[in-house]
C-alpha cells in the first residue's frame, strides 16, 4: 500500500487504501483515532457504534498496519494512518442528499408495483397449466397455492417499491416509503371495482389427481382474488424489505 518515494516522502497506493476504508466501520476507527490519539478497545468499539465483537475485531485486522498499540495497550494510529486520516479529510465520503419523494414518482412506482401485482407468474403458471388440461400432484398444487396469493404478492411488489424509493429519494422516511403502496392499493381497489361491476373475470381450474388414480379435485383460483391479495399485502412487502435493510445494516456493524 505504501512505498518511500523521493525526498523521504511516502506515496500512497489510493487503490488499495480505498479497499481498506471502504467500510463505514473501518473509517469511523481511522477518524475517531485521529481525534482522540489513543482508546481502549472498549471504548472505541462503542465510539463505531459496533455491536458484534467478530466483526469489529475482523475490521481491526483489516486496518493492518494503519493501527498500532501502544505501551497502555490502547490503540493508536500509525504514521500510515494518519495519512489515512488526511486522506479521509481531504476526500469525506459524499452522502447523497435525502429529498422528498415526488408524487409524479411516487405515482410511477406504484404503477410499478401494480403492473407487477397484475402479472403474478403462479397465476399465469395456472393458465398454462389448466390450457394443457395437465393433473397436478399435490406439492406442485401447493407451490402454485403459496406463489399465487402468499410469496409474490407479499414481497416482491413491495421489495421492487421500496429500492425504487430509497434509490429516487435516499430517504428511509416512513411518509416516502408508504406513497407508492398508497398508490398500488387505490389502483387495484379501483381495478377491482371496475371488475366487480363488469362481472369480468379470469378464473383459472386446477385439477388434483389423488393418490393411485383414484378421484380427484379442482381448485378455482380467479383473478380477483389474486388482486385482492395483492391490494391487502400492498403495504407488507415494504414494510419486510425495510426491516430486511435494517438487519442487514445492524449485523454489518
């Protein structure tokens, strides 16, 4: 990472000091060490605001030789590290501004989220499976059952929802979040109102062949009702992939 270059001097390779501090946790050690000179590891694991002792340990030897102990046994930064601190200084990591989410954008997501609700594959899966007139077996019946009115509606609309949000508005606001579901839930109302009073509907029949042969079931699944799970797990899907992001930045800490 560094070499001696002319007059004494020590030359950076940026690259490589860039892969280093390129985690949240391992900046904060460099700057805090540069403030205060010296800490105990207690105290600067809670200065990081690191709640897991693997990983922050994990992050101290990744620092390498950009930190030190000193005779206290307290952690210092090296000569190396203190560049690195100047380094941070002079190039801060630029955070995006967070802004309200337009309701042009909110409307266009939701939208999104809508289309998406509409096109759920377990359902068109059921449409090409009843056109072949094929007999399901049961694990397949109940595969269709849970992707139709269970998995797909409850996260992917609202997984897709939630990163278009935060990415257009850089905002974990609950007000930005719940817009474009707002949306999704009066667009489906409205389409299944309009359904309801035109007695339009697309209602698909599996059959079930029972065990040896003998017998069987059907199971109507219509559209309606794939829609009207979708309008009522509209909200739930942004509210798993927000707690999702919130886990996975806790345990990166």
């Amino acid at each position: 990472m560094w070499a001696k270059g002319r007059k004494g001097l020590m030359s950076v390779d940026f690259s490589s000091l860039n892969n280093v501090l390129k985690h949240p946790i391992r900046r904060r050690i460099v700057v805090a060490l540069s403030e205060r000179e010296n800490m105990s590891y207690v105290d600067l694991m809670n200065l990081v605001e690191a709640t897991n002792t693997g990983k922050f340990n994990y992050h101290l030897k990744i620092l390498g030789d950009l930190i030190e102990k000193n005779q206290d046994g307290k952690y210092v930064l090296t000569e190396k590290g203190r560049l690195a601190a100047q380094f941070l200084q002079k190039f801060p990591e630029k955070e995006s501004p967070k802004t309200a989410l337009q309701m042009a954008d909110a409307v266009l997501i939701g939208f999104a989220g809508c289309a998406l609700a509409v096109a759920n594959p377990g359902f068109w899966v059921s449409i090409f499976v009843a056109a072949l007139n094929v007999n399901v077996t049961r694990p397949l019946l109940i595969f269709i059952i849970l992707l139709d009115l269970i998995l797909f509606p409850l996260i992917l609309p609202g997984s897709v929802m939630w990163l278009l949000t935060v990415r257009r508005a850089h905002s974990h606001d609950p007000y930005d979040l719940f817009k474009p579901p707002f949306v999704t839930f009066i667009l489906l109302l409205l389409l299944l109102v309009i359904m309801f009073f035109s007695g339009a509907d697309l209602t698909v029949t599996i059959v079930e062949t029972h065990m040896a042969g003998y017998g069987y079931s059907e199971l109507h699944v219509g559209l309606t009702t794939i829609l009207l799970f979708s309008l009522v797990l509209s909200f739930f899907g942004v509210v798993i992939a927000e707690s999702a992001s919130r886990i996975r930045k806790r345990l990166t800490r």
